[in-house]
C-alpha cells in the first residue's frame, strides 16, 4: 500500500472514530506500528489530523462543524449531576474502599467522580484531575494534594481539555485511576461521546497501574460513538445492579473485578 492510500485510509479511519492509537491503525491497516508514527507525523504537519498522547484525532479544522454540534447537543454539568445520582452515590462509596491512604489518584471527569472525591475529603492523598468539579470538593481540603492539569476551560461541563492537558498526564504516574464513561457496549468497547475527552481518558489509562471504571446501569449500553478502550484494560468496574449481565460476564472473561454497588 503507497503512503498516499495510507494516509487516506487513516484520515477515513478518525473522521469515524474521532481518535485512534498507533496500534489500532497498525493493525487496520497492516503496517507496523513504526510506519503508522511516521504517517501522523507527515499528517499532522499538513493539517489533516492531530497527533495525541499514544495516537491521533481529527484536525481541529475538519473536527469544527462537528465540536460545534457537540457543544449544542452537550447536556450541562449541572444537568448530569441531578441524574441517577442514587446510583452514583453508591457507586461512589465502594470506590473509595479501593483507595489507600498516601497513593496517587488520577480523577476522571464526570459527576461520579465528583462523588468520589467528596468522600475521599481529609484523606492523605495525591489528587490528579482535569475536573473543575473536583476542584470545588477539595481545593479547601490540607490532607488532600490536589494537582490540576492545564489545558482549554470546557465550561459547559467544568473541565480542561486539549494538548496542554495531554502533555501533563505524560508526566503523570498514578496507583489508580477512576475512569468515567458515556457508555459500555455489548462488544466490551468502553466509548465516549465527545471527541475531546477519549484521547484525554486514554492517557489516564496509561499514566494507572490500576484502572477502575465508574459506570451505572444506564452506561449499558450508554452512547457514544467513540471508543475509549477494551474491557481487558479495565481491572475493575463499578456498576449497580440493572447492568447487562452478559457485557459484566466479558468483563470477567477479560481478566476484570465486577464490583455491584
């Protein structure tokens, strides 16, 4: 396959998915993962996509039109947060169970997380987030080091987003990681419904040694066209108890902890 196929069939690729890893591309395509870092590079530099953190995503010019109906259809933080939030709440308290005193902790955004961090209140901890929701539980807290990554306000659902925010997590090495979703399918592929977020969750999957997802039974199947990552990257997930037991069973069969809260 000529470089020029190449570089049209991994355009093709993200203007689908939203983002991709090398290793994803290699495989679709056939080529080493070596030739796939070559290939972004050249793309990235003709504006045609962005390299991210282990991958790429569409341009910032062909992503526009759809960023803008993104931030249209985005339900606000404050919105989210007055849902299901029993089911949060209690998935919230068998989360902080897997935290041990003094450990680094990255926290996703989203409304569960901001759950979590309330109760891990006076804990002695490292706090890593680009969650501004978070923020506002523990910037007031002295047991808790709070460290926030930089990047672009995404006020609509109070986070940071972007190259800044992923040029931190690379700096970043975490004992457990708190991933939130916008949806689990059926396929075991944990996706995402915005494209500025999966790269971003993505590399908090590398920075972790443990990942737990934070997911209610309305995440099964959830939306979200984007994916995130496999179930065998998840080592344990924390749902509640209406969650598709077939997509819990190959979370087992991947080698994952299924907690029911």
């Amino acid at each position: 396959m000529t470089s020029r196929k190449r570089h049209a069939k991994i355009v093709e690729s993200l203007r689908t998915t939203g983002v991709a890893s090398v290793r994803e591309l290699a495989e679709r395509l056939q080529v080493s993962e070596s030739t796939i870092r070559r290939d972004l590079v050249e793309l990235d530099r003709n504006g045609e996509l962005l390299r991210t953190y282990g991958g790429a995503a569409m341009s910032p010019r062909a992503a526009a039109d759809d960023t803008a109906q993104e931030q249209e259809a985005e339900i606000p933080f404050d919105v989210v947060a007055t849902r299901d939030e029993a089911m949060k709440e209690a998935i919230a308290e068998e989360a902080v169970k897997l935290v041990e005193d003094d450990s680094v902790v990255v926290l996703d955004i989203g409304t569960t997380p901001r759950a979590i961090a309330r109760r891990l209140r006076g804990r002695p901890l490292t706090v890593i987030t680009s969650s501004l929701a978070v923020l506002d539980e523990l910037r007031h807290d002295d047991a808790v080091r709070l460290v926030m990554l930089g990047g672009v306000l995404r006020r609509n659902y109070q986070s940071l987003v972007g190259s800044l925010t992923e040029q931190a997590l690379r700096q970043v090495s975490a004992d457990l990681l708190f991933l939130s979703c916008t949806g689990v399918r059926p396929s075991g592929h944990v996706v995402d419904n915005m494209a500025v977020e999966a790269p971003l969750k993505q590399a908090m999957i590398e920075t972790a040694g443990k990942v737990v997802l934070v997911a209610a039974e309305t995440k099964f199947p959830g939306s979200g066209s984007l994916r995130v990552c496999p179930l065998s990257d998840i080592d344990v997930l924390i749902t509640t108890g209406g969650a598709d037991p077939d997509t819990l069973q190959l979370c087992r069969e991947a080698g994952g902890k299924v907690i029911l809260a």
